[in-house]
C-alpha cells in the first residue's frame, strides 16, 4: 500500500475514534472503556500495519484527552494493543490473532502499564486488579467487533489482496 493511502486510512481511524470517544465510553471506576478503539485497533492492524497501528492510537488518545473523554490510561492499553495485535497478525495472517493480541496488549500488558501511572502521577489508590478485569472486557468486545467487521470487508476479495500485499 501507498504510504499517502495509509496516512488517510489512518486519518480516517482517527477522526472516528475520536468523534466517537463523546458518544461511546463505559465509565469504570476512574476508567473510561472505550471498546471502539480496540475495534480500530484491530482493524488498523490488520489493514496498516504496527506503525500506523500505534500513530492512531497514540493520536486518538492524545486527542481524547484534550477533549476531556479520554483519560492517562488510553495510552499504554490503547499503543500496546495495538503493536502486539499487528506483529501478531504480522507472524500468522490470522485476524483472531490479531485480535487477541489486542486483548493481551491492552487487557494485561496495558493495565499493569496503568497501574504506576495511576499510583505515582495522579495519585489515586488503585490496585492492578481494578485495571485488569475492565481493560479486559473492552478489549475483547472491541476485538470481537473488529474481528466481524474485518470479515466482511474481507470478503471483497481486492481488499484482501491489497492487506496481504501491505506487509
């Protein structure tokens, strides 16, 4: 893929997680889940790569943050699950591993990355387990989601010849 088709394609991920980000997010304790960012997460993996993979999810998070909807948190789980569910998909063409890796990136990897932040810089009692289970449960709704919608872009089949050859 062209890199000016992979910057719109990633402009465009961004412009909907970001507008979205006002519209859909579910309130746990001092975490917003925000499943429609492991939905793009998964999908920009898959379509882009690990690079452009992290630059959305790094701008989506900066940008929700500046909004107001996002909190410190969005970047560690968002950046992780991103990276980890694009060198899987990388290592396997699998688009379930792809989600997966979603899931462990941010679900695991991401909260225990939340918990210092959480503790040291804004000085909120919080505990590891608080993370996990909700960065969890985003996460996989979010991977389930990008896994269904990857299917059916996946069966225009110029698509899928256009994703493979991108790596």
């Amino acid at each position: 893929m062209r890199k000016t088709y992979k910057l719109t394609l990633t402009a465009m991920f961004v412009a909907i997680g970001t507008v979205t980000s006002s519209l859909v997010f579910i309130p746990i304790g001092i975490v917003k889940a925000f499943p429609i960012q492991h939905i793009l997460n998964v999908m920009s993996a898959v379509i882009l790569g690990p690079f452009y993979a992290v630059l959305q999810a790094f701008t989506i998070s900066l940008l929700r943050n500046l909004m107001g909807t996002g909190t410190l948190f969005a970047f560690p789980g968002s950046m992780i699950g991103a990276l980890l569910a694009s060198l899987l998909f990388i290592k396997t063409k699998k688009v379930y591993l792809a989600a997966g890796g979603e899931v462990v990136g941010t679900g695991l990897i991401g909260a225990v990355f939340c918990y210092p932040i959480a503790t040291l810089f804004l000085g909120k009692e919080a505990t590891l387990f608080g993370f996990i289970p909700s960065f969890i449960v985003s996460s996989f709704v979010g991977g389930v989601i990008g896994i269904i919608v990857l299917r059916v872009l996946m069966m225009n089949k110029g698509l899928e010849r256009s994703i493979q050859k991108s790596f």
